[in-house]
C-alpha cells in the first residue's frame, strides 16, 4: 500500500498526475512540468512535501547528540537558524542529507521520505546515554514549500496571518508565525534555487492552507507544482539527490559536500574514514557535464573512457528548462572530473560524447 500526504484527495481533485515515490502516492505534475518550473523561476510554485519526516529532539543534551550525528557544526546553528547536514556511516557513506532547525527549547529534523524509518531507527540506535526526548511529528505536522521570487511578496501580505516579519527573515532562518489564523513555523529553505519559504502546521488544516496559498496575489501568482518540477528545478542547481548524488556508498568528498564536513569540531559518527578520504583524496567524484553529441543522457546510464572503459554513470539528466540544453551530472573517475575532461555516456546503446562543465548550471537566488 502506498502512504498518502493529507492532500491526496486535493491533488486528485486538481487533476494532478499521480505516481509512486520512495512509497508514497504522490503528484508528478499539474499542468506540466516545464509550466510549474518556469512559474518557480519566475513568480512563485507551491509544493506538497508532507511526505518528508519530521523529528523533534529536545533535552539537556539535545545539542551534543546532533553534533555526534552529523558532519555540519550543529553548535553554530543559533535559535532560529537552521542548517544542512549529512548523517554518515562509520564509513563515510551518506545514510541520508537533512536540515535542522534549532527551535526555542528543541531541534526539528526534516529528512527525505524514502529514508523516515531508516533514519528514525538510525538516531534511536544511536541513542546510547545522551539525555534526549525525540518525536516523530511527521504524521502530526503538515509541510508544504512555497518558493520563487514573489514568494516573499506574497506571504508576506497573506490575509488573515501575521506574515509581515518575514520580509526580515534571513536565509536559513526560522520562525513562528500565525498564518490563515492557525500557529505554524515558517523557514527561508528549500529545494529549488530560489528565495522562499518551508511551512509546518497540524496536518489536518492542509487542504485549507493549500488552497488559500494558491489565492494568493492576482490570479495565476501562485502554481501548484509536482515532484517533476521539483526535480528539474533542483537540478539545475546542482542540489544532491538522495539515491542519486548520494546514497549509502557515496561519500560526502565525492559528492561535492565536503563544506558540509567539520572535521575539527570533535568526534561524530564517519570522521576517522572522513579524514582519511580528505587527506588522500577521492578516487571518484561528481561532476556536471554537457552533451557534445545528440541524445539526452538520463540517470544510471552508463559511462565509459575515451579507451572504452566503463568508469562510471549518470547520476540525474535531463534537458534543463532554464537553459534550454541536455545536462547531467555524472560520477566518474576524480581525473575526469575536471571542466574540459571528455567521455562517453552510452545512450541507446551507442557512444556519445560529453565534456564536464562547472557545477551549478543555474546559480542559486537565494536571499543573503
């Protein structure tokens, strides 16, 4: 049986598409996905991600037992900040990315829908002495993404709420808010590349702030958006994508993500093999690659040398709305990692040229 968001029977309603992702029945798209990708870049897109998981850590060592957990500082995340992090193995394999947001007299943790119980047991295994409480609210709490350039704009002068602060909300801040009348959390965060806002409330007044979120301005503001554009409109930032720039045996070094790595802040789980990985350097790496040949490379395709042998594969390709050509990003030998480096990407089962480009393809608008 797939899970279902509390805005199942809205999205059916709306016409929305609807597949299977990491268990769940969720929207691919609306109207389409270039349309909603392109209303995110250009005005605002509001997205269902109450598939995600949400955890609530407090207590005296609440601090302590995050900074054992993850690779990021958590002791820099002041109240009402909040932070990328990467829970790693012993090995240094990613188990997954998160946020954590530091609350008045707690920690929330948002955690990809596919990984909620793996994660959940991860923390609970990992447990030991530490003085901590921890909730899962994902059930409790509704999480909707309301993102794009108007979106500060427009939540701002939502009617009914005491929204007007948020215009001096800043990048990665968190904090709380009455919004359509009901107490919620808002956070400048997300998944897109753009300015915008993540929003928590009781799950059972999602259908209501859905739709008066979509009222929002003159008509057509706001589109509703489906996981197709969240995916192009992600990856033209370059923003990882768990089981694809990074899983269990990809490491944060060969992702790119060694900013997100604090090996002088004390001992957590992965820093003696992160060291490691650090001072000899990765074997593999991603990197972003352009097409020199027809053809649109998708993921987990293959990828060989100029020699004809395999190396590696496509982690996520498509044709970037943005910019109007086929892109990827592939994992490949650190050698060919380089801008200028070339290989083949088998594509229907024939050889195609690629040249590796810098990474992101789209620079990010956040506001700073």
């Amino acid at each position: 049986m797939l899970q279902r968001t509390p805005l199942f029977a809205t999205h059916v309603a709306m016409g929305a598409r609807m597949v299977e992702f990491g268990g769940w029945e969720m929207p691919v798209q609306y109207r389409g996905i270039i349309e909603e990708h392109q209303a995110v870049r250009q005005r605002a897109g509001l997205f269902d991600i109450c598939h995600m998981g949400r955890f609530l850590v407090r207590g005296p060592q609440a601090e302590e037992f995050l900074d054992y957990l993850v690779s990021s500082n958590v002791a820099a995340i002041g109240p009402g900040q909040s932070n990328y992090g990467l829970l790693c193995r012993p090995d240094g394999g990613i188990v997954d990315d998160i946020f954590i947001y530091h609350l008045d007299h707690e920690f929330l943790v948002v955690v990809n829908a596919s990984n909620r119980q793996k994660d959940w047991e991860w923390l609970q295994q990992h447990r030991g002495s530490f003085a901590v409480e921890m909730e899962d609210y994902s059930e409790q709490w509704a999480m909707l993404a309301l993102q794009g350039p108007a979106a500060e704009m427009l939540l701002a002068a939502a009617p009914d709420s005491a929204t007007a602060h948020l215009a001096d909300l800043p990048f990665h801040g968190v904090t709380r808010a009455n919004l359509f009348g009901l107490e919620s959390l808002i956070a400048r965060t997300g998944y897109t590349g753009e300015d915008g806002f993540e929003l928590f409330f009781a799950a059972e007044h999602a259908p209501t702030v859905w739709s008066r979120l979509l009222e929002l301005g003159e008509p057509g503001s706001v589109q509703a958006c489906g996981l197709g554009a969240r995916d192009s409109l992600r990856f033209e930032p370059c923003l990882a994508l768990y089981g694809h720039e990074i899983s269990d045996t990809i490491n944060p070094y060969e992702a790119r993500l060694g900013w997100v790595v604090k090996l002088d802040k004390g001992d957590f789980i992965g820093r003696a093999s992160l060291a490691q990985i650090k001072a000899q350097g990765p074997v593999r790496k991603l990197t972003g690659f352009e097409l020199l040949g027809r053809g649109v490379a998708r993921g987990d395709y293959p990828i060989q040398s100029l020699e004809g042998q395999a190396v590696g594969y496509v982690t996520t390709g498509m044709p970037a709305p943005t910019l109007g050509r086929p892109l990827g990003i592939a994992l490949v030998p650190t050698a060919l990692s380089g801008e200028g480096s070339e290989f083949d990407i088998i594509i229907r089962e024939k050889p195609v040229r690629a040249r590796a480009i810098k990474m992101p393809f789209y620079k990010p608008r956040y506001k700073k």
